[in-house]
C-alpha cells in the first residue's frame, strides 16, 4: 500500500500534460500526416531547431571526467558560464556560489518551495497562473493564493489586490510565505512594466514574502521591452529569487536544465542540498556550456527568435481577427490568451471545457482551457502558436469549422 502522502499524487493527472502526449502519438504534419493532432496546448517552441541542430551536432571533445561526478547541484565550470552569462545579461556580476543547477525550472520551483514554506504556508501567484505551479508547491504541502490580474489592464499586478489578500491569509489563518510570479507571464503573455513590477515587489518584501520569480520566458521577448527582477530596486534584492532555464528561450525542454539565482545564502546552502535528488548529468551541462560560450551565436539565436516569435504571433493574430476571437495585450512567450466566451453554452467553466473538449474530438485541436489556469472568468483559452505557418493556419481552420457549428 502506497502512503497518504503519495495517493495525493495521482487523484488528478494534469490535463495539460495527458493533452500533450495524445497529440504527440499522432501529430499533424502537413505532407506526412495532415490528419494528425494540432497541439496548441503545450508551450513549447518549434521555430529554432535549425538554429540550435548544427551547434549540438557539432564536434566536442569528450574526457573521462565527463563520465564521473560532479557538484549535482551543477558543475563548478557549468555554473561559471551559467554566471558569466547572467552577468552580461544583468549588466552585474553573478558569482557561480549563487547559482544552483537542478533537473528543470520545475524542480529549481519544487526545492525553493520546500526550502521556503512549510505545509500548510500560502504561496501567493498572480492569476490567472500556469497550472505547473500547483503541481510545484505539492511536496513542500504548500498552498497557492490566487490573486487576480487585470487581464486586459495597462497596470495588470494590482498593489490593493495583493494586500486584500494578505489580509485574507490572515483571516484565515495562512501563514502567506512567498510570492511567486512569472514574468514574462504564462498564460497571459505580458511583459510588466518596471514600476508596476516594483510597487508589488515592494508591498510582497514588506510583508515578509520572499519572491521567486520565474523568468523563463525573458529572452522571448517581442513586444516591448522586459526587465529582470534582478535589476530592479536594489533594496528589494536579497529577497528576490530568480529561476530560468534552457526549455523556452533555447527551445531545449527535453535537456531539463533549470536555473536558480539568489544571494540568499542560507537558501542557497539548502538548495544545494535538494539539487542531490534532481541533478542534471554532466554531459548535458557540457553541452549547454558550448551553446552559451558562444556570445556571437547565442545574440543571433535571441534576435532570431524574437523575430520568428512575432511573425508567429503576426499570423494567428490575423487569424483570430478574423474570425472576432479577443486576444489579450501580448507581448512575449510562445503563447495567447485569447477569448471565446461568446461560443460558450452558458458562462460556466463546464460549458467552457466542454468547447476544448469538442475541439480535441471533433478538429484534433488541444486548445488548452482557462480552468487549468485558475482562470476567474470561464471563455478563455491559451493558445501556444510557435509553429510553423502552415500548422497553425490549419489549426484555426479547424477551430472555425467547429466555431461554425455553434454559431
């Protein structure tokens, strides 16, 4: 018999990662396969592979050290690049002791939240929020706290909103412990703005939060101009954790290599510990420390991908234009939160999973439903659209063949 604590972990299988293998069994290919699965439900980034084959095929020397152990929370070498490129990145300098290497920007988000919270503590999360999150926070028994965001707003992190739900964890009994936010945001695709990023920081630090701030996307950037956490109001830093990754801006999800910063060194001494039971091998750190050696190559691959992002981006929006679908502000990441409210049944989030089930059986289209998102109004739907023109053309042909039917 399994314990207690493990049955939790199998009552609700993510919707998001059963949708992404379903596809991934049968996927749609224009020549080889145009009756196959569009999958625009898993944010992951297809426009780059010609850019990053040829540095990953290309000869590296290999030596008997690379077979044996090293630092699991990564190597010292590994960390010094990792921190040579965080400090062009910054324009500070980053030392290697404030880094740790962990199995994914999910396992770096699982160990923080061990190390941050005990069972039963509120993590805070702008909402709506990627649904990953939840499944982060389960081993440290931590509890999310939603806190809504202007999705349309210019001023989208609202201060009041933040301390009316401080005041709640209070009234409840939560102990609210850290604030977690990511930004560039997943799903809204939003780059805030440096003040706005600050007055809530602010309010989260002089609460006694910790802030991790996963910023996964911030080399996808092409709407505007994004700004670290870490270069923000200096007064705020010690308290500011910062997690990235090779999944997104590299398009390498399947080399699951995460990144922590923090000057935090008691969190880092912790983190250091944790990292034993999800460290990433040394080959692959060998590997990636190649692609970022490259400055030349690694500025090409971010200027590429910007410009590739937006003409994907270009594309559905036109699309969806057309057809009268909302979009939210969008400024980066590999998605859009968009609404089809108007085709929903009834303003229920019901009626709202039934429409993306009807698209996965009726078009074999994964469109990804806002429930899974906590999403606080049913009708919106996140849409990962960095694929090649003539997939996603397909896709919304798809989805306007059963929109018809609605209507």
């Amino acid at each position: 018999m399994i314990s207690t604590r493990a049955k939790a972990w199998i009552l609700e299988p993510s919707l998001l990662v059963q949708a992404h293998f379903l596809c991934a069994k049968n996927p749609f290919d224009i020549k080889n396969n145009p009756d196959g699965y569009i999958n625009f439900g898993t944010a992951e980034n297809h426009l780059l592979w010609d850019l990053i084959e040829p540095k990953l095929k290309s000869f590296r020397p290999i030596t008997e050290s690379d077979t044996h152990y090293a630092e699991l929370y990564g190597s010292q070498a590994f960390r010094k690049d990792v921190a040579s490129m965080l400090s062009d990145d910054w324009n500070k300098k980053i030392s290697s002791d404030e880094i740790v290497i962990g199995s994914g920007a999910s396992a770096i988000l699982d160990l923080l939240a061990y190390a941050l919270c005990g069972p039963g503590d509120g993590v805070l999360i702008p909402s709506p929020y990627y649904s990953g999150f939840d499944h982060d926070l389960k081993r440290a028994e931590a509890v999310s706290i939603p806190i809504s965001i202007d999705v349309n707003g210019d001023q989208a992190l609202s201060v009041d909103l933040l301390k009316k739900t401080l005041q709640k964890c209070k009234s409840q009994k939560i102990r609210p412990r850290v604030l977690l936010l990511a930004s560039p945001h997943n799903p809204l695709a939003r780059v805030f703005s440096n003040q706005e990023l600050n007055e809530f920081l602010k309010v989260a630090v002089e609460n006694g939060l910790d802030c991790i701030i996963d910023e996964i996307y911030a080399h996808s950037v092409f709407n505007g101009d994004f700004t670290s956490a870490r270069n923000l109001d200096e007064s705020l830093q010690s308290k500011i954790h910062i997690v990235y990754g090779f999944a997104k801006d590299f398009s390498l999800c399947g080399y699951k290599t995460g990144i922590l910063h923090s000057y935090d060194k008691e969190l880092i001494a912790v983190a250091r510990e944790l990292a034993y039971f999800s460290p990433v091998s040394t080959d692959t750190q060998k590997v990636l420390s190649t692609l970022i050696h490259d400055r030349k190559w690694l500025l090409n691959l971010r200027i590429e991908n910007a410009l590739r992002l937006k003409k994907s981006f270009l594309i559905v929006s036109k699309e969806l234009q057309r057809l009268n679908i909302p979009i939210a502000p969008t400024h980066a990441g590999v998605f859009a939160w968009i609404n089809l409210g108007a085709y929903l049944t009834e303003k229920t989030f019901k009626a709202e999973n039934d429409l993306a089930e009807s698209l996965f059986l009726n078009a074999k289209v994964n469109l990804t439903p806002g429930r899974v998102f906590n999403s606080s109004e049913p009708g919106w739907y996140r849409l990962c659209y960095a694929k090649s023109e003539a997939t996603i053309i397909e896709g919304i042909k798809r989805i306007e063949k059963v929109l018809t039917s609605l209507s």
